[in-house]
C-alpha cells in the first residue's frame, strides 16, 4: 500500500506532488472548522484533474431525483451539500508565466498539515532557469471568528528576478460533480472584486433558498492595501508576502439585507490582527480541545498520526456548536454521500463525543432528530406506516435519498438513531432528555415498528420483512438479525421509560394501554433467527443457504469487490460489508455471554470484507474483547489509517468522516477495556505488541479522568471531579481527585 504523506506523530507531510495522486492528496489535507471547510486545491489554480469543494455548513440544495423507474414513495429530490463559492483564488503570473502546477516547472514541493492546529502550509520552488522563485502558501479555517479564513502567500527570489503579477477573486462558478442534471445551482446576486452574493436556485419542493456573501481583503507586506489586483517586482534575494482575509456569512444566521454589513464588522476584526495573532488565537482553541482528547501512543509512529488524524477530522467537521448541524459521512472534504446526516452519527460518533466532548454537545446531536420529528412523521406516512421513521439521510427530517433497497429497507436505523438517547442517558447519568423530548422520538418509532412488523401465525411470532440490514451486500431479506433485535430493544427500552417520563411527556405521546400491550407482546414474540448447532444467530432467513467461502479463498485482485463485481454477484455472495450481526452483539454488549460473542465473531468475520469504513472498528473492539489481540491490532488500523492509506481505494472523493471516531472507539472501548455501568468504570487493557503503552483523557459525569496503559501495569487518575470507583481486571478501588492508582496486570 503506497503512502502519499510520511509518517509523523502530529503532522501530514509529502515532498512530492503527482498528478494521478492530486485528488486523494486534496482530500487528506481537507481543512474545516464546523461552519465551513474546503479541499486542499490550489490558491494559484490548477488545471489538471483536481475536484474543486468548498462547502459552507448547512447550506444545500434539493437535485430532483433522478430514477430510470419511478416507485410510489421515493423522495422528489436528493439533498446535497453545495459545492459553494470559493475564496482562496489567488491567481499568479511571475515573469509572463501563468503559475500552474499541472504545467510550470518546479522543484523542492512541500506540503504539510499540521495537526495541532489545522495549518495547511504548502512550498515550492518555480524554475524558470535563470529565474527561481519560492512560493509558500499557509491557510486555515478560523475557530475563533468561524466566519473567517486566512491565506498568506511568501515570496523569495532565489535566483534572477521576479515580476510577480496577482489577482484574488471570490468564484461563483463553481459546480457540483454529482448534479443529476449537470445544473448550476446558484444564481450570482452581487460579484464585483471585493465581494460576492450569491443565492440557491428556485425549486419546486419548497426547501428554504440560501443566501450568502463573501467578502475579501488584502494585505502586502502587512500593510492593508485597497487593490485586489497588483504587480510585485522582487530582485534577487528579495521577499514579499501577500494576505488574504476572507469572511463568509450564510442567510442560516444572517438575512440577506445585512449579510454586507456583519461581513464588513467581522472582517475589520479579522484584518486589525496580522496572519500570526490569528492563528495563535485559532491555535488556543485547538489547544484546550486537544488536552481532552488526544491519545498518546508509544511505540507505533503509524498509529500515533493516524488517530490524530482522525480526532483532527472530526473536530474540525462538527463540535456541537450549532444544534441545527450534524456530522455528514464526507464532512467538508468532498460530495458524496450528498453531504447529508446518516445513522453512522449515533452508531460511531455519539459514543466519542460523550466522553472527549462536553455533553452539550452530544446533547445538540439529540436535540437535531428532535427537531425533526415531523420530517420524520412524514416519511412513515410516505410509506402508508404509523409513527415516526428516521431518513437514511436527510437535512431536514425529510427523506432525501432515493436507493430504494438502502433507504426504505435499510429500516434499522430507526432503533440505532433512539439509541444514542440510551447511550446519552446511561453515559451522563443525566435523565433529564428521555423523561421529556426524547420520549417524543421513543414513542414515535416505536409506533413505526409497531406497524412495521407483521405477525406469522405459523410461527406464532412477530417478524419484519423486506429489509436490508447494515451489511449492505444484501438487499430485501427477511427477519434480519441486526434489524428484528433493535426493533425489539427499541420497544422494550420505551416501555421501561414510558413510566418515568414527565407528566406533559406523558400526555403529549398519549400511549394507550392497549398499545402498551401491544409492544409487550412484540418483544415477547419477536422472532430472532438463530442456529443452535453452530451457536450463532443468523444474519437473515437464508444466510445460511449460501455459498459460505471466507474471505481469504478469494482472489486479491477481486477486491474491493464493489469495484469488480456485478451487484448481482455481490448478493449472493456471502461477504459482508461490515458488521451485522457483530453490530448487534457490540450495542447490547452486556446482553450476550463470551461464548455467544467468540461463536459469532468467528463465524461472522471470516466473511468479512471490510469494504465499509465503518466497519474494521466494530470488528476490533470485540476482538479485543474476546482476548484476540492481533486481529484487534489489524482492525485498529484499517480503521485509523483508513483514509491516510486508502485501504478501500476511494478516498480520491473525500475522506470517512464519520468512521473516524473508531480508532478512538478500538483504543477505548477495545485495547483498554473500558465499560460504564453507572457510578463504576470498567477496564480490561492490554497494549498491542507493537506499542510500548499509551494514555488518554475522558470525561465523565462531571470527571476528567486520565488512563495510563504499559506493558504488566496500568495507572488511572481523576485530574479533577468527586470520586470514583473503578475495576481493572479484578481489582475494584475508589479513586479520589488527584490520586493516581496503579493496577499490575
């Protein structure tokens, strides 16, 4: 597996530049900061193939669908995240020639980002023969005005002269790769060479428009200059730096009207300060984040960078800023996926957060699916069902993505979206979400499932057809697993709650004794398809009746099989995507004893392929569990260096965001062990061969609590917060502020 970046414990850094390699190298030095975010392309412009994206949080566009055969409730559009208006165009020409990577000659290429900070910094020498310019090109996102994005270009002359031509400009022209109907979706409102206003298209959905303004200014040298234009001539020896200070204002938090003058307040702010005093404050920011979040590993430089990476990515995509925000698979490094919310945020990033995030944040994940809840109403409706159902991917609440057998069948995700309100509820000890707006979500999907299953009487038990469950290899099966076992915890879960709950939640869900009875006789007659002769529950009706070859018989160069195979051939096979069944078994972790656990993870694994980012974590934290230290050590990382080695091969489009809180997860909940059961914390840890040990920060209920993992010995602190009792291994103590106990293994 070829690497485009070197290994280092806290920066990305490439001396080379390739052609053929441009999009992947600009997907992996994507920078964001929860409000807006961009790909690594070129201030100067590139003509070679290259993905252009700079997207803007929140702000998207309804593309009707488009389907060679129209099925009665598919969505009218697909929600897609806009490839919005860029502002790092600096356009270049030093002695008469155009600077353009893809043509002009250059030496000594460097690119770094430097993950303490989201600093992307970028060098390189122009070789015009007897004239030899360097150029050094720094940006970042603001997280002190997130409005804000800064860009410095330096200039030395090694050799000769340079007569050094530049225009910065804001471009509206910019295009989405994914357009169903190659349209243009942004009208142009105001462009002239300071600033730029630009709205969304008219559609025929009624989604709100968008507005929004860039505006720009320069500095040479330091100085604020009025010129968005100029010439710079250098002798030998000579330097010159050039700044560029943008703000973006969306109509999300400003009207149009007045989208001039706050972008006139917040740039003047930004340009009083130079380039460096912005980003010490931007770095401040980073700082206090990193100290509760960071894993330290020692040992293993290629795991170090790769959960750095990862942690990077997510705090720069989302931090619960903005309760009207969620976490897009692709974040704002690319297009696909339409840059709309999945069900991966509860599954994989909920769990993180909660413990490297203050709650309020995982609080604004659950308070964005209440919000809504009528979209939700609304697609069940759409399917002629009662109660709520959660979309596959949405920016509304509104289903808006048109697969069918991925987003009508994939129906698990409306027990895995409420389950984030458990895991929020059993984490913080913090009661207060269920008792009230969560019971709205409870109680609307459990009226969903209610109505979505069917009872056989053959059987006597209650089970859900037509289904595709998270192994996405497999369309339209029957009694899924993964699928019938969250709807049944789904039900239980509400019914346990229901009691509890304030009194106004209480009568605004208005459930009847029969529909309590009801869902009582639902979970006691769930139909669970499971073998007892090889002591595994079965992924569907059929599974069994396949072709069961493991995944080490195939061929290598078969893979990844979505690359190579007919989608015929891929569901009949037997390969899974990622985890299914296992996934079951990983939520309701204490509801199966080890023996259940290893007789699936051994049956199950071998068939599969990994060919979800979502899926290496699952598979390590059980491994880990189960005492399998090299396979958990293998899935760690596939799952941390998943984008950074381009495992699946299809990082070129825009990184795994959402998957990336699994190398965190392995580490946690895999190598060390942890599990929480109210007011005691669990650890079972052991340090990978590879690793001489490492450490990592969490909180919990009001604790900061530090865990130190090396080789025979383990060491835990409360750095501050009441205290707490805790077992490692065997050993169960209660650990006081301040005190650190050792644990010998």
């Amino acid at each position: 597996m070829k690497r485009i970046f070197e290994v280092d414990p806290w920066k990305l850094i490439s001396h080379t530049f390739k052609a053929d390699g441009k999009r992947l190298q600009e997907s992996l030095t994507a920078i964001g900061n929860d409000y807006m975010g961009l790909r690594g392309n070129f201030e100067e412009g590139y003509s070679g193939d290259s993905l252009q994206g700079t997207y803007y949080a929140g702000v998207w566009f309804p593309d009707k669908t488009r389907v060679g055969w129209w099925k009665n409730g598919y969505p009218e559009y697909f929600g897609k995240s806009l490839n919005a208006p860029s502002f790092i165009n600096i356009d270049l020409t030093i002695n008469g020639e155009k600077v353009d990577l893809a043509k002009s000659k250059f030496t000594d290429f460097y690119l770094e980002l430097d993950m303490h900070q989201g600093l992307l910094t970028r060098s390189y020498i122009l070789d015009q023969g007897k004239n030899q310019v360097k150029l050094t090109f720094k940006r970042f996102l603001s997280n002190h005005i997130k409005e804000a994005a800064l860009i410095k270009v330096d200039f030395e002359v090694l050799k000769g002269q340079a007569d050094i031509a530049w225009k910065a400009y804001l471009d509206g022209t910019v295009v989405n790769e994914d357009s169903n109907y190659e349209e243009h979706f942004w009208d142009i409102l105001k462009d002239d060479s300071a600033s730029l206003q630009a709205i969304t298209k008219a559609n025929n959905f009624g989604t709100d428009r968008f507005t929004v303004y860039l505006k720009q200014a320069m500095k040479l040298d330091g100085e604020k200059i009025d010129d968005f234009s100029g010439e710079i001539k250098l002798a030998n020896g000579q330097k010159a730096s050039l700044e560029k200070d943008v703000v973006v204002i969306t109509s999300r938090d400003v009207e149009a009207d007045k989208q001039e003058a706050k972008a006139d307040e917040l740039l003047a702010e930004v340009t009083g300060k130079t380039f460096e005093e912005n980003l010490a404050l931007h770095e401040a920011i980073w700082k206090k984040r990193w100290e509760g979040a960071d894993v330290e590993i020692s040992g293993d430089p290629d795991a170090q960078q790769g959960i750095r990476f990862n942690i990077l990515q997510l705090f720069m995509t989302y931090y619960g800023e903005d309760p009207r925000l969620n976490i897009g698979p692709k974040g704002f490094t690319g297009e696909k996926y339409g840059g709309a919310t999945y069900w991966d945020t509860e599954a994989y990033i909920v769990p993180m957060y909660l413990a490297t995030a203050p709650s309020s944040v995982t609080k604004s994940l659950l308070e964005y699916r209440h919000a809504q809840l009528p979209g939700a109403y609304h697609n069940a409706r759409q399917q002629g069902l009662a109660g709520a159902l959660f979309p596959m991917v949405t920016f509304t609440g509104v289903e808006c993505h048109n697969e069918w057998e991925i987003t009508f069948e994939e129906i698990h995700r409306n027990a895995d979206i409420p389950f984030a309100i458990y895991q929020y509820t059993e984490y913080t000890g913090d009661d207060s979400y269920v008792k009230d707006e969560g019971m709205d979500v409870l109680v609307g999907t459990a009226r969903f499932w209610a109505d979505r299953v069917h009872f056989s009487k053959r059987k006597n038990q209650y089970m859900i057809h037509g289904v595709t469950g998270p192994n996405e290899y497999e369309n339209n099966v029957n009694n899924n697993w993964f699928t019938n076992t969250m709807a049944k915890w789904l039900l239980s879960y509400t019914i346990e709650r229901l009691p509890l709950a304030t009194k106004e939640a209480q009568a605004r869900v208005d459930v009847s004794k029969e529909e309590l009875a009801h869902w009582q006789d639902i979970v006691d007659k769930m139909y669970l398809p499971e073998d007892k002769e090889l002591g595994i529950f079965v992924q569907h009706d059929t599974f069994l009746d396949k072709d069961l070859t493991p995944v080490k018989d195939l061929d290598p160069k078969v893979r990844p099989l979505n690359q190579h195979w007919s989608w015929d051939k891929i569901l009949r096979s037997p390969y899974i995507k990622q985890a299914d069944v296992l996934q079951g078994i990983y939520f309701l972790n204490d509801q199966y004893t080890m023996e259940q656990k290893e007789k699936n993870f051994d049956f199950y694994e071998p068939l599969t392929v990994h060919e979800s980012s979502l899926s290496p974590s699952i598979h390590s934290i059980l491994a880990a569990e189960l005492g399998k230290q090299a396979k958990a050590v293998e899935m760690y990382q596939r799952t941390a260096r998943l984008d950074l080695d381009n495992y699946n091969n299809d990082t070129d489009d825009g990184l795994h965001i959402t998957s990336m809180s699994g190398s965190w997860l392995a580490i946690v909940q895999g190598f060390a062990g942890m599990r929480y059961d109210h007011n005691l914390l669990k650890f079972k840890p052991f340090v990978p061969e590879s690793w001489d040990g490492y450490n990592f920060k969490f909180n919990y209920r009001g604790r900061l609590i530090k865990v130190e993992v090396e080789e025979g010995q383990s060491r835990l602190t409360i750095l501050s917060g009441d205290d707490l009792d805790v077992k490692v291994g065997d050993k169960q103590v209660t650990l006081k502020e301040g005190e650190q106990q050792c644990f010998k293994d």
